[in-house]
C-alpha cells in the first residue's frame, strides 16, 4: 500500500468520554443528533459515523443530501439522517425514498415533497424550521401555520417529525440578547403550532453551545457537532462551565483527534543561513533543522509560518520559515538523539506536551473548526481504543 504523508488517529475512548459529558449536560430525554457536516468536521465521515453509533448515536445530522448519501454508505445500524441545509430539487425523490429526514423552510417545498411521497407511496420526513432572528434559513411565521395545516391535510405522505431553528452565535456571550429573543420567538410560534392542533414528534433549536450552557435550548433533540469532538464551542462556553460547577480547571471533554507526520530529512545549517523561500527566517547559530512532509496543501495553516510547534519526543520543535505547499522546516537543534524514524505530532500529546486544536487559532485567525473542517479527505484515519 501506498503511503499517505500524514495520518489521523481517532480515539474512541475520548468520544465515548464526550458523548457522557454532554448527556449529563442535556439529560436523559433528548436525543442526541450527532453532525456530521464537513467530513464529520474533518475526522473522517466513514470511520467517525461508525464510532459515534458504537457509542450509542442513531441520529446524524448533514449540510447537505451529498453528505447525506455518505452516512448512509457510512452507517453500520440503523441510523436516521436528517439535511438540515441544501437539498436541491432534482435530489428530493431520493431523499424521500431513503427516508432521509430534511429541513424544510419554504411551503413550495412541502407541496413537492407531497407529490413526491405520494408518487412513491411513502411519507416525506420533514422538520419545519422556523425564521426566529438569525436570516440564514428558516420560514417566516406567517407562513408556519398554513405550512402546518398542509402538513396536516397530507398527513399521509408528510411526517411532521421536527420544528426547529438555530441561534444566530450562542456560543458568544456577546449575542445573548439576540439568541435570547430567538428562544423566545420560537417558543411563541411553537404556541400557535400547537393552537393548530398539530404537533411534531421533535422540537429541537441546540446547538453545542446551547446544549452545553442552556438548558432551556435543549427541548427533545440536539445537534451536537463541534462538543462532540472535544471542542469547546467559545472560551464563554467554557467558563460558564466552570461558573456553574464551581471548579477554577476542568478538562471534561477530550479531543478525538490527533494528527501525525514523519521527518523527511535532517539537515545541519550554519549560522546567517536562510532557511526554506525567501528571508523570513535566517539561523541565528548553528542549527539542526528537520523537513517536515507537510504544508498548506495538507490542511496545515500557512498563518503558523515562523509560528508554530510540532513534537518530536515529546519536545516542542519551533516551525523557522514558511509553510510552503508541502514541506515545513522546524528546529531540532535542541532535540538530542532525534532521527529520521521520529513520530512528528502536529496535533496531539507526546510526554508532558501537547498540541491542541485551539493552539492553532491563537497564532492565527481560524477558528477551531475552520482547521480541522479542512484536514483533507485523503489522509488515512485510524481509529483506536
Ligand atoms: C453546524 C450546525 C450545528 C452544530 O453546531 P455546533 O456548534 O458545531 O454544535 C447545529 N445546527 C445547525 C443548523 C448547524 O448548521
């Protein structure tokens, strides 16, 4: 087999951990839709979906019915998906024969999913969501009702399975006053739906941020997408659960991810030498520098030119010159013994050091999620206990 110039090991026991973590906070009711948008945010769609039900999961939520038809080559039981995000036409029919759930958010939507269904002889599986602030998605309330009396009057080929929306930034305490109006907005749609007499099985606006922080978010269903991972949503979100615990340190969720590399060359370089393009880094002595196989191609941020660390035996080694398309250079200098069949950590623990996902957005302007969404496909993941 050909070798891939990096891989992601994804630890089952972390996620296992986190999938806890997050039931405590939400509840035993709820149930717990696992996202899985962007390759499972970066971690491998296939092996991830597969984890996730290991750990008890059978609801995954994707952006769109491409990814939706990946978890369902994914899934290994019998896992519900749900689109919340586009779902062209020409997609519709397929959607509905494989009972795949989708957000719908205008009424032209409801009329052709009837057509559809009925064509087929089965029922359209749609979650109703609601305008509540945010103007992304969303149907407007004067369009809820009618929509909910069609629902109704073809109750034979539509399951009104969700209402739902989703907050406008929940996990910035910065936006409380607005996603406080949305909760508010949608609880008081939700009172004319259920005027109308018609309820749906699930109610469901959290995020990991909601879920985590706002119990009243919570209702019969979350999304759950970055927490699972590890991932705090926001340092707010964070520290709200330290608030509320009472604890000044808590690392309650565990990163599933690592991500490895090998050394590709050692090289001695003399002191006032230029290191890699350019002239952003000239040796200040002596150095023993090592080429790592790895660049911006590979989903390593060029923003961690002359910034960032791997780990080599458990040492930091400092990145000196510029993240090229698929080569980095890093200083080994001060790493004894260091060799060529040397495991290169760029994100993970080795020893007493490690590097975290978050690391990465203090030395430059992505976000969490931003990283580890554009880890390519094409590395291989392994998973591990
Ligand atoms: C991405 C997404 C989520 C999950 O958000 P996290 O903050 O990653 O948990 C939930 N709902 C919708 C509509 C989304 O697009």
């Amino acid at each position: 087999m050909v070798r891939h110039s990096s891989r992601i090991e994804l630890s089952l026991s972390a996620l296992k951990n986190n999938f806890r973590f997050i039931r405590e906070k939400i509840g035993p009711d709820a149930v717990i839709s696992s996202v899985v948008k962007a390759n499972a945010f970066g971690h491998g769609i296939v092996p991830f979906v597969a984890m996730a039900e290991r750990c008890g999961i059978r609801h995954f939520s994707v952006a769109s019915s491409f990814e939706a038809y990946e978890v369902i080559q994914a899934r290994t039981r019998d896992s519900r998906v749900m689109i919340m995000g586009i779902l062209y036409d020409t997609d519709l029919e397929w959607v509905i024969d494989n009972d795949v759930e989708f957000f719908v958010y205008d009424y032209r939507r409801l009329e052709q999913a009837r057509d559809i269904a009925k064509k087929l002889g089965k029922q359209a599986i749609v979650h109703l969501e609601v305008e509540t602030g945010g103007n992304r998605t969303g149907m407007s309330e004067k369009e809820v009702i009618p929509a909910v009396r069609f629902m109704k009057n073809n109750e034979k080929y539509i399951k009104f399975e969700g209402f739902c929306t989703h907050y406008a930034g929940i996990e910035s305490l910065a936006n409380q006053f607005r996603t406080q109006r949305q909760l508010q907005a949608f609880n008081e749609v939700y009172k004319k739906v259920r005027k109308a007499g018609y309820l749906p099985k699930y109610r469901h606006t959290a995020c990991s941020a909601a879920a985590l922080a706002f119990p009243e978010t919570v209702m019969d269903m979350v999304r759950v997408g970055t927490a699972q991972f590890g991932m705090w949503p926001s340092p707010d979100i964070y520290n709200l659960h330290l608030m509320n615990t009472g604890k000044s340190k808590d690392a309650p969720l565990r990163r599933v991810l690592s991500w490895k590399t090998d050394i590709m060359h050692l090289k001695d370089i003399r002191k006032d030498e230029f290191v890699g393009y350019g002239t952003s880094f000239q040796a200040p002595r002596d150095m023993r520098i090592a080429v790592i196989p790895i660049g911006y191609s590979n989903g390593y941020p060029k923003g961690l030119s002359n910034k960032g660390h791997v780990l080599i035996r458990g040492n930091k080694a400092p990145v000196v010159g510029l993240i090229n398309m698929n080569v980095f250079m890093v200083d080994v200098s001060h790493i004894h013994d260091v060799e060529l069949t040397d495991d290169v950590l760029l994100i993970g623990r080795s020893g007493r050091n490690s590097i975290s996902i978050r690391s990465f957005s203090e030395f430059t302007n992505l976000i969490n999620n931003e990283l580890v969404s554009r880890l390519p496909s094409a590395i291989p993941r392994h998973v591990k206990k």
